[in-house]
C-alpha cells in the first residue's frame, strides 16, 4: 500500500492545478480499488471525478450517507452499488470527501485504508496548491503595486526635473546672467525633460531683424541642422503657423518665444519618439522662460552685446562676417576704400583679411589649464587691439583663431602688419612667474590681388594660413602666407578631394590591404590593416595622398569605423575557414572619444570576433597631446582588446610616461631600423627592446626591408616584425594565399 502512495505523490505533484490534482486523484483511486465511480465532492458540488459528471448533484447526500453500509445502494446505471468515502484534509472553507461506488461487491478494510491514505495525500498537495497559487496571486499584487509605485515615482521625478529645470531658468534671470548663458541652459534643460533628439533656440538677428538665427542649442551631433531648425521656426512663427510638423523619422514642435508684445522667435524641439501628449504644454513652459529672459531689460541689453566674444570682448564670427559683409558691399567688388593707409597714399590700396592662427596654444592649455589658456588668448587679443589702427577689426572667430579685417591696404602693406602682430603675438605672457609662449602662423589675402575676391577673402585668407601652418618652419620661416593663385589651384583640389571623400564614405570605396606580422623567421603571426582608397578616377591611392586632408574636413572618423568593421569582418572570416589570424587596426586621434569603444564592441559583435584578435594601434604623439586618450584606450583594453604605440621612438614619451599609459605593444618606428648598421640607432633599438621587457611589453619592428635588418634584430633579442624583407601590404585574397603558402595547406580547413 505504501508504494500505491508513493506512486500516487508521484503522479499529483506533476498536476498544474487542483482540478487536474482532485481529477488524477479520483482515476487513481477509481483504477487501484476497482470502483466504476470515484468523486471528489463539496457541499453537494462534485468538484471532479470518474464515471460522475462534475457540478451539483442531488444524489451526493444519499451516497454519503450509504458510505460505509452493509448493504447496497441502487443507484442509476448501477444497481447494488457499495460506497465508500473518506476525508480530504485539506482546510478548505468546507468539507471535502473522496467517494467511490462500486457494483456488487463491499470494500475491504485494507481497501478502506487505502483510500483514507488517498484522502489524505490527495488533501495535502490540494493544500501546497493552494498555497502555492496563493503565493502567486500575492507576487502578481506585489509586481502590480512596484510596477505602480515606479510609474507614480517617474512621473515625480519628471515633475521634479521640470520644476528643478525652471527654477535653475528663473534663478538664472533673476541673478542677470548673460542672455547667451539662459538660452544655453534651457536648451538643455528642455532636451532633459522633453527627452528629444535636439532643442534649438531661434530668435531674430538684431543686426538683420528680417532673419532668424539659432542662439543656443542641445543636441547630439547630426541631430537637426541649423537649417532645417529654422525652416520649422519659420514655418510655425508665421501668422496661423503650424506648430508641429513631420521631419524625417520623427516630429517636430515649435512654440513661440515673444519679447516686447510679438513673436521674435521659437523654441523648437525635434522629437524622434514622435509623442505629442504633454509636449506642446511643456515646450510651451520652456518658451515662456524664454520670453522672460528676452523681456528683462538687462537680458535685452546683453543680447545686443552677444555679438561680442565675452572672454577677449572682440566681435565674434558672427559680428565679423556682417562687418565683413558691409565692407565688401561698400567696395563695389573692388576692395578700396578711401580711409588711408599707414604707408602710401590714400585710396590705393584694398580690403585684406589676416586669418592668425596661435602655434603652441593647445600644448599650454594642456599642461596649464583652460585657465591659463583664456589669460594667453586674453593677452593676444588685448595686443591685436593695440597694433591695428582705428578703422581696422579684429575678431576672434573661435578657439584659438582670430581674423583682422584692413581697410585700404596694398598686398605688401598687409604682409608688413601681419609680420609686427606676429612679433607682439610672440612676446611672452608672464603667469606667476612663468613665459608662456605662443607663436602665430598669419594668412593674408588680399581683394584684387591673384584673383581674390570679396567673396573669397575668407577662405583665401584660411588657405594661406594653412599653408603656413603646414609647412616646416625653419630659421628663415617668418610664418606669414601671402594667398597667391597655386594656393587657389591647391584649395580647389584640396575642396575636390573633400567632395570625393564625402562620396567615397557613402559609396564603399575605401579597400584594405593586410601587411603579415611574422616572427622574425618569417613565420606569420597576425597582419596590420592597412587603408587604401579605390579613386574611380585616380586608382589606388595611399593614405598620405587623403588622410591629412580627411582629418581636416571631419570625414576620418566615420572612415576609421569603416576600416574598423571591414578589418573584423575579414579577419573573422579567416578564422572561420581556419586561418587563426590577429588584426591591427590604427586610429586616429579624431577617433579616440568615449563613443570609440561602442563602435569596436560593435564591430566585434557584428563580426563575431573575440576581443583578444583585435589590436588598437595609436601613434607616440597622439597618446601625449590627446589628454582624453588615455581613458579611452584603458576602456579598450578593459574589454580585452590590445593597444600598441605606433612609430615608437619618434615622439616625446618618457619613461614615467609610458608605465602609465595603457599599452601593450611597442612598435619600433621604421627610422630606427632602417638605420641599424649606425651603432647609435642600434643601440636605441636595443635600448627599446630592454624598457619593453621590463615594463612586459611585446615590440614589432616596423619597415624591415633587408635579411641584413632582420638578422640584427634577431641578434638583439626582437621577437616579430613586419616589412618588405617578407610581404608587401596585400589584398585580402593575395594575403590569404600568402599566409596559406606558410602555414601549409593542411592547417586550412
């Protein structure tokens, strides 16, 4: 009896519900003591059973009362039927009991038993149901109310960012900070709150109340244009205006801003969520501040004065180019205007822009502070205003670059003035007993002169100073460019070059070629990703031909990630055929910002490629004048990808600094080996090859071309190299072959 039992606990603990328990219960029972009837009932309810139907039944109160009778029960569709009944201990609300009938023959006392021992089990797992269905029902509760308890503390917290966000506004008016300083802040305190892609505020040009402006913005990079911000703005602020609408994969909302009883411009709020609840009303309450901020007299006041740059209080690039504009404007395209001149006589000479570049500036804002660094740029435009005459502006267009607009001036004039606020630039600036000093690179550009124009005056100017700046400034070097007409012919291909680029990102025209990493018996290692542009026009071309002008224009970012993901691509699909190939990829400067180490963990997981086959390379200078790297790269390195310093040797790394910085290669610039029969350069390689051992560094030997090469590195203890001595970068298919001649074919799968 006690294995019938078991058996029974066996099959009850595998039923989902009561029901299905008090069902399998009663056939057990029905099938072990051979009854044709078997019923699980409950205050005259049969709850479940066998040869019974389930529900009320007028028949249950005689069956139990016959339960446990000599004699018989005559019962329908079985006539001399024997009952027996036992409890169900379950502590339901009301009694349960298990009823079995069957025809012509009692139950034994063993049978009895039985079923008593049948009751019972059956009670206890309908009890652990119960409870665990009450266990359930409490947990969903519990769930329901965390879920409402979460949703009520969002929409708190959403109230107590808005409020917080409007009293931070209020307090900024109220204490008459700057109007520039407002507008900045609830843009991006309005993006907090509103959760959009950008909030850009738009108000009339003072200078041109015809047109609209954008004065402060907050958005992620790309977001919404300033264009496209002002054709909603213009859209929505005009009489009946929308103030919504639909830009590409999102929406956008408008609501006006009013100063002095009228509309003067908008708050516009691009959302890709596409909500609209709750928006209007919210962006509405950002616009209004707005509107508080622009009526304050002070805040009106400093508005007028945001043309003005608050830390040199020169005209900023926006005032600069309107006076730039006026000024072309009045020299009927020629440039001259009869103000004199300090040299000649008046009326012969034209308009010029002298576009000062700072040499130096970043490396002492990097090792002083940005505190130091406005007190240089302070100090030059303090010296810029002394030198120039009355009739001339200076301008700080941004950063550390300045322009200064000369009236009535001969190309060789312009050149004389350029050189003396080169020589005031480059006295030093005293800063608690310390000379800091910065150099300048000057272009100038003169209107007439080698075919520029008032409308080119900028950008000639601009590509003098490159030119400047560029070149190697020697003993002889004096660091001002005059523009000339190659300079034009150079800024056009150079503009080309940046269309191309442009085009080539879009269209895929970027190729790879992979340079094997051997030990230095020739064995392959891993391989070096190498950039290399497929020109529809020009060929092949090399990364010394597009790579600086890409770094100019922006574009080496998005080109860095194209390399990324096609080098992971490739060499995961290597390894899959069977080849176990490692990738060093390099990066630019440009590239290493916090978003780098997503779109490497991008590239892995697309790829799916293991973090420890990928090798980040970055060159020695980039690792010291780039402050931001050194975490970027830890992150990369946290994620097990390996960092390796490129071109080691030729750039300012000291010993204390490289122990911190986060590396796990050395590359030995290709310099060095070239020139290992020197014993000075042979025993800077040795010396490289002792600091990698003791800092537990591995060490590529870059650009070995000969055997001799080869075999003096293998003298010196260098493990691996890479260089024509055995492949030049090769396409994917060729490296495959190369690799594959090496290895043998049996290692291939």
């Amino acid at each position: 009896m006690n294995l019938q039992l078991v058996e029974l606990l066996t099959l009850l603990s595998k039923q989902p519900d009561a029901t299905a328990m008090a069902t399998r219960a009663a056939r057990w029972a029905a099938e072990a003591l051979d009854a044709e009837t078997a019923a699980v009932v409950r205050a005259g309810v049969v709850l479940a059973g066998v040869g019974v139907r389930t529900g009320a039944n007028p028949l249950v109160g005689e069956v139990l009362a016959a339960a446990g009778r000599p004699e018989p029960l005559d019962l329908p569709e079985l006539p001399r039927a024997f009952v027996a009944a036992a409890p169900v201990t379950d502590r339901g609300p009301q009694p349960t009991q298990l009823v079995l009938a069957r025809a012509e023959e009692p139950f034994e006392v063993e049978e009895r038993l039985l079923l008593v021992g049948t009751g019972r089990l059956l009670g206890q797992a309908l009890q652990s149901a119960r409870a665990l269905s009450d266990e359930r029902e409490h947990r969903r509760r519990s769930e329901a109310l965390a879920t409402e308890r979460e949703q009520l503390l969002g929409t708190l917290r959403e109230r107590e960012q808005l409020l917080s966000s409007l009293l931070d506004l209020q307090q900024a008016v109220a204490r008459r900070r700057p109007v520039e300083e407002v507008l900045d802040l609830l843009a991006a305190r309005a993006r907090g709150v509103l959760e959009g892609d950008a909030v850009v505020v738009v108000l009339e040009d003072p200078l041109h109340p015809e047109a609209l402006r954008v004065v402060a913005r907050d958005d992620r990079p790309g977001a919404l244009p300033c264009a496209a911000a002002l054709a909603h703005a213009r859209a929505a602020l005009a009489p009946a205006g929308p103030g919504r609408g639909i830009h590409p994969g999102c929406v956008w909302h408008v609501a006006p801003v009013r100063a002095q009883g009228r509309v003067v411009g908008g708050v516009v709020l691009l959302d890709p969520t596409g909500r609209t609840e709750g928006r209007e009303h919210l962006l509405g309450a950002f616009a209004e501040h707005a509107s508080t901020a622009l009526n304050d007299e002070y805040t009106s006041t400093s508005l007028r004065a945001s043309y003005y740059d608050q830390l040199t209080r020169l005209p900023n690039r926006t005032l600069f180019l309107d006076r730039l504009a006026q000024g072309t404007g009045g020299t009927g395209g020629t440039g001259t205007q009869g103000t004199g001149a300090q040299s000649g006589d008046p009326g012969e000479g034209g308009l010029a822009l002298l576009y000062v570049d700072l040499d130096g500036f970043k490396a002492i804002n990097d090792r002083h502070g940005h505190q130091v660094g406005d007190l240089v740029l302070a100090a030059a435009a303090a010296r810029l205003q002394t030198a120039l005459r009355t009739q001339d502006t200076a301008a700080r267009l941004g950063g550390d670059e300045f322009a200064v607009l000369l009236h009535d001036v001969t190309p060789e004039q312009a050149v004389a003035i350029a050189r003396r606020l080169q020589d005031q630039l480059a006295e030093p600036v005293l800063h608690e007993g310390t000379a800091l000093r910065v150099g300048a690179s000057i272009g100038v550009a003169v209107v007439g002169h080698e075919g520029t124009t008032p409308a080119s005056l900028v950008p000639d100017a601009d590509a003098a100073m490159y030119t400047v700046k560029g070149a190697a400034r020697g003993p002889e070097a004096d660091g001002v460019g005059l523009f000339h007409a190659e300079l034009h012919r150079a800024r056009t291909a150079r503009l080309r070059l940046e269309a191309d680029l442009a085009r080539a990102v879009e269209t895929d025209e970027f190729v790879l070629h992979y340079q094997p990493v051997v030990d230095l018996e020739g064995r392959p290692l891993g391989c070096e990703a190498l950039l290399r542009w497929q020109h529809p026009e020009d060929g092949l071309l090399y990364p010394d031909r597009f790579v600086g002008v890409a770094e100019r224009s922006g574009a080496i970012a998005r080109i860095g990630a194209l390399v990324l993901r096609q080098a992971c691509r490739q060499v995961a699909r290597w390894r899959r055929e069977g080849l176990t190939v490692d990738v060093a990829v390099n990066l630019s400067g440009a590239q290493l910002r916090p978003a780098l180490l997503g779109e490497v963990r991008a590239a892995l997981a697309e790829a799916d490629l293991p973090a420890t086959a990928l090798t980040c390379e970055v060159t020695e200078t980039v690792l010291v004048t780039e402050a931001h790297a050194i975490a970027v790269l830890a992150d990369l390195r946290a994620l097990g990808v390996r960092v390796a310093v490129d071109d080691f040797g030729t750039g300012y790394s000291s010993l204390a600094a490289l122990r911190r910085l986060p590396v796990d290669v050395l590359k030995i610039d290709r310099s060095f080996v070239a020139a290992l029969d020197q014993p000075g350069d042979a025993a800077i390689v040795e010396a490289v090859l002792r600091l990698a051992q003791a800092l537990d560094l591995d060490v590529v030997a870059e650009g070995v071309e000969t055997e001799f090469e080869a075999r003096v590195l293998r003298e010196l203890g260098c493990p691996t190299g890479q260089g024509y001595r055995w492949a030049r970068p090769l396409p994917a298919e060729d490296f495959r072959a190369w690799w594959a001649a090496r290895v043998g074919t049996g290692a291939l799968v």
